[in-house]
C-alpha cells in the first residue's frame, strides 16, 4: 500500500496499468510515478503527446493508445518510475532505465523481481541499448529483459546473477 510502504498495490495500479490487450499490440508506458513533485520530463520526452500531467505538480497520465512505445520517456525520467510492457505469446517483457555499469549483457539470465525486490521469475535480457541523443545527457541506459508473461504485472526490476569469474 502506497501510504505505508511507498509500494502500490495492483488495486492502486489499475488507473495507470495497460490492458493486456494493449500490451500485445507493441510496447506500451507505464507509470509508477505517485509523489506530487515538480517534474515533468516524460511530458516534455513524449512525441506522440501520449503523456499529460495536470500540473507541474501532478501524477502523469499515459493515454496508451498513443503512446508508441519509443522509450523515449522511460529514458527522460529522473525518477526511473516509467517503464515499457509487452506480452508476445508466452512472454512478458519490461523495458526499463538501467544507470548501473557494467551493463548487462544480451542474453544474460537475470533474476526478475517484484517492487519489494523479491525474486519472483528467472529473465533474461533481451537487449541493451541508449536511445540517439539522450545517452550523451543522462548516460542512461534501457534495458529489456523477458520472462513468463504472466508475471507482467509483478517484474519491475531484475538482479545480475553472479558472473564466473568475479
């Protein structure tokens, strides 16, 4: 519960979540984004206008049938409280900002886990890249990874396996 331990719960999600038919279309914005702060890069990041906030001060909204999935806002935000979901047959998979060096590597297993941290699947990374021009200002990094696509609404971060070696 978001007034407790700052974790929303799947009920406090639904007015931000994609439907799941949405996220088998292509790669959709999420947010998690629930402090009434002064912030508004994802707005301002977004080519579609598909993000809108009502004031500088409020939570964004994400109309996701707009939104194209570019990453774009996943990458602007100082928060890293947006990602991209998408479903593919049996598969979940998270897009997600990554500032941490080294970065992992494609095809990595991952373990998947929950907002607590918790370990909830094996993943595995699917890409690495920084999007043109905006890696030069934020360094930031997006990651994708994959796992059992009825996790979607449970993986929200992912934690590198010990490498052999190190």
């Amino acid at each position: 519960m978001i007034e407790v331990d700052g974790i929303p719960t799947l009920k406090e999600l639904e007015t931000s979540m994609p439907s799941m038919e949405r996220m088998r279309k292509k790669p959709v914005a999420m947010h998690e984004c629930y402090q009434d702060i002064p912030c508004d890069p994802c707005v301002h990041s977004c080519p579609t206008k598909a993000i809108s906030m009502d004031s500088l001060v409020s939570t964004p909204r994400i109309d996701h049938e707009l939104c194209n999935g570019c990453g774009l806002c996943v990458a602007a935000c100082p928060g890293i409280a947006i990602f991209l979901l998408e479903v593919k047959g049996d598969s979940g998979f998270l897009t997600l900002a990554y500032e941490f060096v080294p970065l992992p590597q494609q095809g990595e297993v991952v373990d998947g886990l929950d907002r607590y941290g918790k370990e909830v699947c094996e993943a595995r990374v699917e890409r690495v890249f920084s999007l043109p021009g905006i890696d030069k200002k934020t360094r930031t990094s997006l990651v994708r990874i994959s796992f059992p696509a009825e996790k979607i609404m449970e993986v929200r971060f992912f934690r590198r396996r010990a490498q052999s070696g190190s």
